[in-house]
C-alpha cells in the first residue's frame, strides 16, 4: 500500500486484513493474539484490539467485536426477543453471542443451537466474554453438526429460526436455499431472522440477491433491514420474516 509516496505493510504476525466486501481492506492491529488454530472447517482468530476489543474472525472474515456485538445482535434477535418467543432454533452462532443475546428475554423456554464445528464453540467459550455462560444456560440444547441437514431432519417444531451462518455455508446452491426457507415456514411457523452480509449496492453478493427473493417468495410479512456496523465499515442487511411488529 501507499502512505504519502511510502510503502506501507502489514505483517501478517500482528494484522488481520478483512475483506468485507471487493474494494475494501479493512486492517486490524492484533495488539494480543489470544487464539489461533484450524479446525476441520475454517481459520480461527480470537485477538485483542485497541480500538474494538476483542474479535473473532473467521478464515480472516470479522464475525465478532466486543464493543459493537449489541447493534449486531440486536438487529439479528431484537424481532424474536420483542415477539416473545419461546422456542427457537438457532442456524450457525457458534460464538455464542446469538445465544447470549436470546437468553436475554424472560419468555424464553428452549433454545437449540446447531453449529459445525465443536473447536469454534471451544476457543469461543474460552475467550469470547459471556460465551460460556450462554452455552450453559439451562435452556440451551447444543448439537455438532450441519444446520441444513438438522432442520430439514428434525422432528421438532419452533417458534422461530435465527440464522446466524457464516459467508462459506451460506454460498450454497439456490435449492439448498430454497430448501432452508422451506424447512422454516414448515417447522418455525415461517418466522425467522437472517444476517445476509453487506446492503451496499455495489458490493451486495449473489447471495444477498438470492437470499431476497426466496425469502419472499417462500416466507410472509418479509422486511429487510439495513444496520451500519462501526466495525464492519458498512451497511449490513438482515431479512426479517413472519414477526408481528
């Protein structure tokens, strides 16, 4: 990069460059590297930041910070939490902020959580403030394991679904999609609340635009809502369906 005519670099050893979306690099200093490893599935980085606390990053893509996490997962849980839900299947979330977020309301009974990949859940319960306490919560039911397959499989029933995946899962084939918004009106009573990634017009992934009409044309009561994230350095969007609000 240039500074004024300089070259300037980022070492890998103290930086993580995030890449929101194409067109913009977004640098953070890792003042404390406090986790680093591969599991099965994905890059794992938990590190301490000057500005944003810590964060959790995900084959180099920002999941978590601590000190906007609330406008986050306000926007994603706020329209179950105010529709007083009582049970709720959470798609992904495995940083436990989802479920810190839901277990906030008195109204909820049941919460079962199904994430891939059991070494993020690890390294996040043990450096993710209040990870470990949501994944212990009485209500929480946790299962290993891919969130596609165990929604459409189960036997169960909810009042709502929070879709909390990463980029990778989610750049899955359109009938996958479809499939998923399916099994929600089918076992969520067709409320469901979904993070879909940057609402910037020119950015906005084939994901964002598939995600948008198989949403509506499989859900009702649809409303999208776009969120500006400090940390992520752009407007997020986030599809709403089936909540009375």
């Amino acid at each position: 990069m240039l500074d004024n005519g300089r070259r300037v670099y980022f070492e890998k050893s103290r930086y993580i460059v995030y890449e929101p979306y194409r067109g913009l690099l977004l640098a953070y200093h890792a003042k404390r590297r406090c986790f680093s490893g591969r599991s099965k599935f994905q890059q794992i980085d938990i590190i301490d930041n000057e500005a944003y606390g810590r964060m959790l990053f995900l084959d180099h893509n920002l999941q978590h910070t601590e000190y906007d996490a609330s406008v986050f997962n306000e926007a994603l849980c706020g329209p179950a939490k105010r529709s007083i839900v009582r049970r709720i299947i959470v798609l992904g979330g495995g940083s436990g902020q989802t479920l810190l977020s839901l277990i906030e309301s008195d109204s909820l009974r049941h919460v079962t959580l199904v994430e891939i990949d059991q070494l993020l859940i690890d390294s996040c319960k043990r450096w993710i403030r209040g990870a470990k306490r949501a994944f212990n919560d009485r209500r929480v039911k946790v299962q290993v394991g891919d969130a596609f397959r165990y929604l459409h499989s189960t036997n169960e029933t909810f009042d709502a679904a929070i879709i909390d995946l990463t980029e990778k899962p989610l750049h899955m084939s359109t009938s996958t999609l479809a499939q998923m918004y399916a099994d929600v009106r089918a076992k969520c009573k067709g409320c469901c609340s979904q993070y879909v990634g940057s609402s910037v017009d020119l950015a906005q992934t084939p994901l964002t635009c598939i995600a948008r009409r198989l949403s509506k044309k499989a859900l009702s009561k649809v409303r999208f809502e776009t969120v500006f994230i400090p940390s992520f350095g752009a407007p997020h969007m986030f599809i709403h369906a089936g909540f009375r609000e």
